[in-house]
C-alpha cells in the first residue's frame, strides 16, 4: 500500500468525520430558528459541545492538509 492510497482513504474519512460533528452540533437548531430569527444571544461553548467543536476545526484542517498532500503526491 502505497502513501496515495492511505491518503485518499484517510480523505473519505476525514470528510465523513466533519459532517458528523457538523450534524451534532446543529442538532437542537430548527428550521424556522435558523432562518426566520435575526435575534441572537452569545452563549460560550461548555463541556461536550466545546469539544466536539474543537474537533470539527482540526478535522478541517487536517482535511486541508491531507488535500495538500494529495496534491503534491500528483
């Protein structure tokens, strides 16, 4: 197995991963919460949910990376 392979696996895992964590964390928003509401409150992220976010920026970034790689890897 050569380090394209691996690359381009760890690509589709990397995607699925990021829209998993993307769906988590837009669980609770509906609909009309998301589109009609122009209200909005700041709310920090505790516990869980900061982690899960902070998991869905590397995810991204290491998605980033590895497109990199398979670019350079032609």
């Amino acid at each position: 197995m050569n380090i394209k392979f691996i690359s381009q696996i760890a690509q589709v895992v990397f995607a699925v991963f990021i829209v998993v964590l993307t769906l988590i964390q837009s669980k609770g928003i509906g609909l009309s919460s998301a589109v009609g509401s122009s209200i909005s409150f700041y709310r920090s992220r505790r516990g869980l949910e900061k982690v899960i976010f902070i998991l869905t920026i590397a995810a991204g970034f290491m998605l980033v990376a590895n497109s990199l790689l398979l670019i350079l890897l032609g």
